[in-house]
C-alpha cells in the first residue's frame, strides 16, 4: 500500500490517510469501474469480468494488493457463523450468516473490512446502521443486531435480502411498462417512509434496489443506506466527507447539488433526482448521462455535466436507439446472426441493440416511444431538473402522479415553457436581473429612439405612419415587458415561503415601482398592471404597506381606462383589500371586500373565478373580525353577535366552493384549502365534528393531489381540533406528520420550523409529556434567537408554551419582550392587549406586585365587560387577594348589569364581587351578591355551556363558606347537600370521559377523588387507577400528574408511597411557582394527613388560559 504521500497510480500528492492510497480522482474512477461491473449485492459475490478495460487494469491490480485479512467461511463474529461472503462496497463486506438462538436463520452480517477502519469509514458505516434503525418499512432491509467484532470494527446484522437488482429482474422477465412502474412506486414508499423518518438515502441506483419474488409477486428491498443523511440531528459524531471533500454517491445517479461541493446543502429533493435517473433507466435502459462517458471525462467534467447539461428525455432517447436500429437494418440487410445464445433483453421486453435488424423491435420501440412521449416524459424530466425547487417536494408525490398517469388522470408534471427557459438564462446572468427594473426604460426610449433614426430622414407623411407603428411597437414592448416581469416575480411566494433570500428581490421591485407610474404613463393598462404585479409580490414579501399604495394606483387607472363596471376593477378591489386586511384594518377591508363582491355578481351572474375569490376573501375577513374581537363570553349577547359574522363566514365560503368546484382546470387543491377553512369556521362555531369532518376530507385531497404544503398547515389545525375534542394522541399524531412535512418543504426557513415546534410542544404539555414538549419548545427558542425583531407574536407564543409547562418566571420574561416588540409595530387593538393580558396573569399567579401598573394599563384598553378582565379577577380570588379583585369586580358587574341584565355572566359577575367581599369578611354585602348569584345562574343553567358550570358550584362553595363564617348551621347543612349533589354529578362525568383514556381528565378526575372537602364523594382507590393510568401515559414525566397521583395515595391511606412519589414530583419541576405548594403538601404526607382542597382546580395549566366561560 502506499506510504500515503502520492496517488499509488498518478503520483498525485495526497492526505496520508487516503484510502487505498489513492488520490480522489482514481479512487473515484475505480470506484466507477467496480460499480459497474461489480455492484454491491447481499443476494450474490461478485465476478469478475474478463472484458474489463484494459485501462482500470492497473487500478484493479492494485485494489487486489488491499490486505486480504478478512474473515473467512467458517469464522464466528459474535453469535454468528460466517457462511460465504456475499458482496463488499468501498469500506464493508456482507457475508450471509448463519445465526443460531435464539432463533435459527440465514441473515446478511456487514462488517468494516480491515484496515478501512478509518474514522471517516467508521462514521459512514455508524451511519448506515443507524439510519437503518431507524426504519421499518416492508420494502426497506431490517436491522436485526448490532455489535462488534473482538478486533472493535463495528458490524451490523441485516436481513438477508435475496434477490436481482431492479433493472436486471425488470429486463430478464420482460416485465411491461406498467409492471415497471408498479415496481418503482414501491420503491418510492419506501424512500418516502425514510425521509419521513429524517432520512436521506443519498446513493439510489438499481444495485441498492433489490427484487425478489414472494408469493408470486415482486418485492424491491432498498439497501445500502451507506451514505445516508439525517434531515434532523447527526446520525453520527464524526463527518461522513472523505479527506479529499470528495462528493459522495454514484455520478451517473447523483443530483447536482451533490455534485457542487461547498454549495447547497443536501435534502430530500436529493432523492427525487437519483429516483429520476432509475427511472429513467427503467423506461429506456440506460442512465441520463452514461457512466463510462463520465468516467473518461474526469472529476471536474462529472461535476459540470450533473450541474449544467440537460439530459435528453426519455422518448427522446428511445427515438435516437430506433434511428440506429434502422440505419443498422439497412447497412447489414442479410446479416448474419452474431450470437448463439438469446441477446440480453432491454427495458419493457425490447432487446439491447445488436446487430440484428428485427422489424418486430422496431415496432416494439415505436409503440414504447408513443408510450413515453407525455406525462412520462414530464414525471422523468420533473425529477431530473437541475433546480430542486421544481422537483417533486416528496416521493410521496413522485409515486402519485405515476397512479395518475397509471388512471389516465391529469399529472402535476408538465413540460417548462419557453418563459421558464428565459429565465434560467437570466438566473445565470444576475447582473442583467438586478438591473431589470430599468428594463422598461431602457426599451421604450430605445424603441422611441432608434425609431426615429430610422426614419429622420424620409418625408413627413412617412415619417407619420412610421412613428403610428413606434407607438404601436411601443406598446407592443411594453406589453411584453411587463410579461416578462410578471411571469418571473409570480413564482416569488414558494421562495419566500422557503426563507430564501428576498434582498435582491425587493430591490429590483422598489426601483420598477418608482419607474412604471412615469415611464408608463402613455400605457395606462400596462402601468394598471405592472403595478398590480408589484403589489402582489410586496404582500408575498409581507410588505403590505408598501404593496397598497400600487394597488390603489392600479386601482384608478383601471377604473379611469375601463369605468368601474369591469373584471379589472372588481379584481384590483380585491387586492386593495387584501392588502388593507393584512395590516389590521379589517373594518375597511370588509367595506372594499363587500364592494368588490357585489360587482362581481353583476359581472358574473353564473360564475366566475372572481366570484368565487370575492366570496372567500370576504368570508376571511369576517373571520379576522372574530379574531380583532378577542375572547367573548359564551352564551352572552356579545358572543351571539360575534356567531352571527362566523356564519355569514361560512355560508359566503359554502358559496365560493360551489362555484369553484364548477371551474374549469385541476381546482383540487385549491377546494381542498377552501375546505380547511370551512372546517376552521365551524370549530370557531363549535360544531366540532362537522369541522373534523371537513378538515379530514381536506387532509384526503391535498394527500391525493400531492400538495405538502397545505397538507401541512391542515394537519396543524386538525391538531388544534383533536386538541380542543381531548384527542391528545391523535393530536399529537397530526402536529409531528405536519412538522415532518415542513422540516421537508422549508430546509432554509426555520421560521415555520418554529412555528410548527411550539404547535407540537402545546399539544405535548397538554398530554403531559413535559419533558418532550420542553425539548421541542427549546429548539423553537432557539431558532426565535436568530430570527428578525421585527417578526410579531412568537415571543408571545412562546411565553405561553413555557407557562403551561409551569415555567412561569421564563414566561415573564418573553411577555415582557413580547409586550416591547408590540408596542413599537402595528398591532391589531386585540393583539397588543393579549399581551398585556398574558403578562398580567402570569404576574399575579406568581404574586409579584408588579401586576398593578400592568393591570392598570389593562383596564384603561379593554371594555369592562370583556372575559379577561373576569377572568383576573378569578385569579385574584384564587390568589386570596380580595381586596385588589374588589375595583375591578365591581367594575364589571356595573357594565354588564347596565349592556347584559338577563345574561348568566352578569349574575356570574355577582358572585364574583361576592367572593371578593367575602374574603375580606364583609358577609352582610356579599351574602345578597352570592344569593342572587347563584339564583340567576340555576335560572338560566340550560344557557351555560359545559365550561361555565362549574360557576355554579364556585358559588355554591363560597355561600358553605359564608355560613359557617357566621355560624348558620341550618344553611351550612342545605348549602353541602347541594354542593355533595355538583360533586356527584362532577365524578359522573369525569367516570364517563375518561374511558377515552385523555390523561388530563383521568388526572382532574382523580384529583376531585383524592381532595374533595365532601367525605361523601372521596374515593382513594378509584384515584390511584385514574392518577396511575395518567402517570404511566406520561412516562412519569409530568409532575403535576404525580402529586396527583401522591394525593390519591395518601387518600387511600398509603403515605409511604405518596411521600416517594410527591419527591418524585417535586425533583422533577424544583423551581417553580408550585414547588412551595407541592413541599407542603409533603410535610402533610410525612404528619400522616391526606390533603383537602376546598376548590376543584387542578387543571390550572388550562384553566388559565380559558376565558370564554367568565
């Protein structure tokens, strides 16, 4: 071997610690060779081919010259007896073994060949293992064991997968098109289920795809996951880069971006491209670029040719194979046989070219060039292009659009059209892009100019018809200008989405937007539009304030040029609204929303796409309306005004999806995001299972028509709803598919990443699983560090994750922040006053007196009647501060006597003010507050929804309370009966709720079970299975769930076990605003004495949060 100072075969310096001693290059050429000739299989050893060129062999010499101290047939490695070798690649060998226990089988053992235990192999072979671990997919080789030999070379154990690599069984059993393509989009599940567990294969070709029959039918097992890559964390400590920053894969399957060293980073579009190049090599028999071509043109060239050339599509190839074929037939026309034995058969059953002309081939290739030419062609090239922007985002939707094409159904793929080509053009000459805001300029004085030295000389009638034609030009030129500009800012949204860099971009648009008012100003149709154009892209970019002023502008020009009874005019209103809704202006919004509907069913009586955008918009903007309102109390007159916009919302969309269904074109996915919305409405209307129904039939379209990024925002909001119905797991379920699915779409844009991070840690706490939750929310921290200032509502969000973990001090922190960024940005009245709110809260249920001045502040921007304010005073009771509940109390009993005198929150606000007073012992006024209270309330029961019955017993508890203050035994005694019969009724429910098995309500039921006052209702035994069942859920995780479950212990007189487990609790969560709580309820334990709560309030995390109900 060589010393490691130069290349073994050129004599190039290299690392010394190159492997094999070669540089890269050689190694890659050899590599090339032997992969060729010699694929790495599990099913068979490799043999050695005789016509191997005579120029690889020196290379294949000095590959036999490796140490040849391998294991041997016969030889043991842990449990395992080596039986023959079976393949080996760039850094292992696979033997099929023989296990014997515990259960006898022939399985594949890979393990690091010796002395190619170098770091870097060692890493690439841990990654291999691990990604394989990670997966278990029916068309994926399992993991079975682990270990390593006695020498430390690590070794995995796999199943042993026989079989043929999946060109070869497509050719020897002459399988049709179709059996082809059914075999492929297995492959594509099982790539799909590897990305979907963070996987990247990185090496797809037909030798790391095998095929086996099982039962009749074939089944391709993908192998190999050497080069691997995780999407999320690291399948290994140590890089997977040679010492060379060589590229890592098989060139004639490798995607550009794995070909540009120090470029883009690899994703799982990576795998759209090498799923390309096999299936192209499916349909034609050969790979887009052939491999020995690429070897002879050396490493630089291989890069080049992945990168820039454009490979011919797949017809395309077959018709130059049917020309050779012909011009073969006719040079030889009596040809002999060359051949003894039948020619290899090539793809769909056509055999290899030969030297014998067949008319039957000829035929054959006619008939599968017809077959190919359309959607195949698109499918292919779809996953060949150079911009992975424009691939297929997932195999999922590779496999999809073969079904259809398989159905005779619309594919997603379509050829690039000529503007698409221009472009590219001019991505590879940015200057010319940055300069083209002056593009339109520069054309029309060139026109005017140029004209007119062209014709300055001839004779003035001339002269006239020649400049009518410039002015014709002109516009002519200006039109196609703004064509062009149109055409390439309307794709801007995916890569704004994405989190690419806009800079440029704005630039370009500020500049053309200065311009197209004054050089447009003889065009005011194409001026209407470019300015159109610009508006869209600003609002794409989020500048809203910027896109308005254009679209007002187009706005006039359009109603000066064409009146105001036009499709122009009813679309630029449309888009003036849409940019005044998203700046918080939403009253304005729904005027010019109402406006533009309204002409829109003048113009279009029996339908339209206008229509039908109108329709939807408006319904938006009602929605937004709910949402600038804030919390409204439920069954108040407010809240019925607030229904009453919610469904108009969702009539007026049920409107736009009739009409949109009947539109011309593939609207799937554009009915499937009307149907999310509609589903939103109706869970804003609490018709829960109606929206679980739509959202799930949305989830269903945007899955068929291979739509991700819908798909992803659908399964959040199905989240939420699962949430809301107490299906934590299935909502658990939805917000990890959905973050899946956006780790995928956005690599390069961690903002949605966080988004979907703090959705799935909300769910986590409400399961329960803390410690889950608060690594998710960390990493949503984490990215928020890096994001812009400027980015509204995420310090808010996160302060409301980390207080329902009960991590209240961090919590104040991001409110406080929160509360700074909003002051300094505008922010609907609603949002800035959440804030606020939140800040409030967390102030007061940490007894911090800082809560006044911020309370103060609260009071003076919020009406007396909203529930926030109610809801602090909920707080403030619980907190025993009677006297600083009192003001605001009564405050709110004065506004909603005055606005809602029959309402049940105003005689809810009663007992309200009569808690207040009662804590400060002033019986004689809250005694009439807590009668009438209650009176009220009972009188209107069926109008309080679930969440505010428990008003009612809060009242109930405060007059026991009042009367054994004054010593009435007579009402003590009617008031607990009452109070014994909620109790009843309370367990009633949570008995029946908790066979769904939701471990909040198993917790809160076995929380009323070990504390409450009333002896009749205790039941220690019933608690421990409840409290138990939620512990166990959580993995003993939760803290909350185990004082729990310490209180039903000690309920059930089992102290030992609740002072281990209220320890438990407490180790678990040592610094919060609850630990005070939970260390005297274990001093309780210790003195023998079960705890007593005189309020049911265990699910503080939630109950905090809620308030509809106040």
């Amino acid at each position: 071997m060589s010393s490691g100072s130069t290349c073994r075969e050129c004599g190039t310096a290299i690392p010394a610690d190159s492997p094999g001693g070669f540089c890269a290059q050689c190694l890659l050429g050899l590599g090339l060779k032997e992969a060729e000739e010699h694929p790495e299989s599990p099913s068979k050893p490799a043999a050695q081919d005789p016509k191997l060129p005579a120029e690889s062999e020196s290379l294949r010499g000095a590959a036999s010259d490796f140490p040849s101290l391998s294991e041997k047939s016969g030889d043991r490695i842990g449990r395992y007896r080596l039986l023959q070798e079976i393949g080996h690649g760039g850094c292992g060998v696979v033997y099929m073994a023989e296990q014997e226990e515990p259960v006898r089988r022939k399985v594949a053992l890979k393990v690091i060949k010796l002395g190619m235990d170098t770091r870097q192999v060692v890493a690439r072979f841990e990654a291999e293992r691990q990604a394989l671990a990670l997966m278990d997919h029916p068309n994926i080789a399992r993991v079975l064991d682990v270990g390593a030999t006695d020498a430390g070379r690590p070794y995995f154990v796999m199943e042993l997968v026989g079989g043929t690599k999946i060109t070869d069984y497509c050719d020897q059993n002459q399988l049709t098109t179709r059996q082809r393509l059914d075999l492929f989009i297995q492959v594509c599940r099982a790539i799909q289920h590897a990305h979907q567990k963070g996987i990247i294969h990185r090496d797809i070709k037909p030798s790391n795809v095998l095929v086996a029959t099982h039962d009749g039918m074939p089944v391709p097992k993908v192998i190999d996951f050497g080069i691997a890559k995780a999407t999320q964390g690291r399948l290994t400590d140590h890089t997977i880069f040679t010492a060379f920053e060589q590229f890592i894969g098989t060139p004639a399957y490798m995607s550009p971006e794995q070909a540009q060293i120090g470029g883009l980073d690899i994703d799982t579009r990576s795998d759209i491209y090498s799923l390309g190049v096999l299936l192209y090599e499916l349909l034609t028999g050969k790979t887009p670029f052939e491999t020995k071509e690429l070897v002879a043109a050396g490493l630089d060239e291989i890069r080049r040719v992945i990168r820039v050339v454009e490979p011919v599509k797949p017809s395309t190839r077959r018709t130059q194979e049917l020309t050779a074929t012909d011009k073969v037939g006719r040079a030889t026309p009596c040809a002999p046989p060359q051949h003894t034995v039948p020619p290899k058969s090539g793809a769909h059953g056509v055999p290899r070219p030969t030297a014998i002309p067949s008319t039957l081939n000829s035929q054959r290739l006619k008939e599968l060039i017809h077959l190919l030419r359309g959607d195949l062609d698109w499918i292919v090239m779809k996953c060949l292009e150079k911009d992975r922007a424009r691939r297929y985002e997932t195999a999922n939707g590779l496999a999809r659009d073969i079904e259809r094409h398989l159905s005779n159904e619309p594919v997603v793929a379509s050829p690039p059209g000529n503007l698409y080509r221009f472009q590219k053009l001019v991505r590879r000459n940015r200057v010319l892009v940055s300069a083209s805001a002056s593009v339109v300029a520069v054309l029309l004085v060139g026109v005017v100019v140029s004209t007119w030295q062209a014709f300055r000389a001839t004779r003035a009638e001339r002269e006239q018809i020649h400049l009518r034609q410039q002015t014709q030009t002109e516009a002519v030129r200006s039109q196609q200008v703004a064509k062009f500009l149109e055409e390439m800012l309307r794709g801007v949204g995916p890569s704004v989405a994405r989190g690419r860099d806009t800079k440029m971009l704005q630039e370009i648009l500020d500049r053309t937007a200065e311009r197209v008012a004054t050089d447009l100003k003889d065009q005011p149709l194409v001026a209407a539009q470019m300015q159109q154009t610009i508006g869209d892209v600003y609002g794409r970019l989020a500048e809203f304030a910027k896109g308005e002023p254009l679209h007002r502008q187009a706005l006039e020009l359009w109603r000066k040029s064409l009146g105001n009874e036009c499709p122009e005019v009813a679309k630029s209103l449309l888009c003036v609204a849409g940019a005044v809704c998203r700046q918080n202006r939403t009253l304005e919004a729904e005027s010019l929303n109402r406006e533009a509907l309204a002409l829109c069913r003048r113009l279009f009586p029996t339908g339209h796409s206008y229509l039908a955008d109108a329709l939807t918009d408006l319904s938006y903007v009602l929605e937004r309306r709910v949402s600038d309102t804030g919390p409204v109390p439920i069954g108040s007159a407010r809240r019925a005004e607030v229904l009453g916009w919610l469904d108009e919302a969702d009539v007026l969309l049920q409107e736009g999806l009739a009409i949109r269904r009947k539109l011309p074109g593939d609207q799937r996915a554009d009915i499937a995001g009307q149907i999310s919305r509609l589903g939103s409405i109706r869970e804003k209307q609490d018709k829960t299972a109606e929206a679980e129904k739509l959202l799930m039939e949305s989830v269903a379209t945007f899955r068929e028509v291979d739509a991700p990024e819908g798909l992803a925002w659908t399964l959040q909001a199905l989240g939420y709803l699962f949430l809301k119905e107490g299906k934590s797991a299935r909502a658990e379920e939805a917000m990890k598919e959905s973050l899946t699915i956006q780790r995928s779409l956005y690599p390069e844009n961690p903002g949605v990443l966080r988004n979907g991070l703090l959705a799935l840690a909300g769910v986590l706490t409400r399961e329960g699983k803390l410690a889950e939750a608060e690594s998710a929310a960390r990493s949503a921290i984490a990215i928020q560090s890096t994001r812009p200032s400027f980015e509204r509502g995420w310090a808010n969000w996160i302060g409301n994750v980390l207080e329902r973990m009960g991590k209240l001090d961090e919590a104040e922190q991001w409110y406080r922040q929160a509360v700074l960024e909003e002051s300094n940005l505008e922010t609907s009245p609603n949002e800035h006053v959440d804030v606020v709110f939140n800040l409030v809260r967390t102030l007061v249920v940490q007894n911090k007196d800082s809560y006044g001045e911020w309370l103060e502040n609260l009071r003076k921007r919020l009406p007396a009647d909203d529930p926030r304010l109610a809801r602090l005073v909920a707080i403030l009771l619980d907190r025993e501060k009677f006297i600083e509940g009192e003001p605001l109390a009564r405050e709110i009993l004065a506004i909603r006597e005055k606005k809602f005198p029959d309402d049940w929150l105003t005689f809810n606000a009663q007992s309200a003010l009569g808690g207040c007073l009662l804590g400060q012992k002033k019986y004689g006024e809250a005694e009439p507050l807590l009668l009438s209270g209650y009176e009220g309330m009972k009188q209107r029961e069926d109008k309080i929804p679930a969440a505010g019955k428990t008003r009612l017993k809060e009242t109930i508890q405060r007059l026991v309370s009042l009367y054994q203050a004054t010593e009435r035994s007579e009402q003590v005694a009617q008031w607990k009966t009452e109070l014994t019969r909620w109790f009843r009724l309370e367990v009633a429910r949570y008995r029946e709720a908790a066979e769904g098995g939701d471990v909040l309500v198993l917790n809160n039921g076995a929380w009323l079970l070990a504390t409450c006052e009333d002896p009749a209702v205790r039941d220690g035994t019933a608690a421990v299975a409840y409290a138990d069942k939620a512990v166990a859920a959580t993995n003993r995780k939760d803290p909350m769930f185990l004082d729990t479950l310490a209180a039903a212990h000690a309920e059930a007189g089992q102290f030992a076990k609740a002072i281990s487990v209220q320890k438990e609790a407490i180790a678990l969560q040592p610094d919060t605003s609850l630990t005070k709580e939970r260390e005297a309820r274990l001093k309780l334990y210790e003195a023998n004495t079960p705890y007593r709560e005189r309020q049911t309030k265990r699910d503080w995390s939630s109950s905090l949060f809620s308030v509809e109900s106040y």
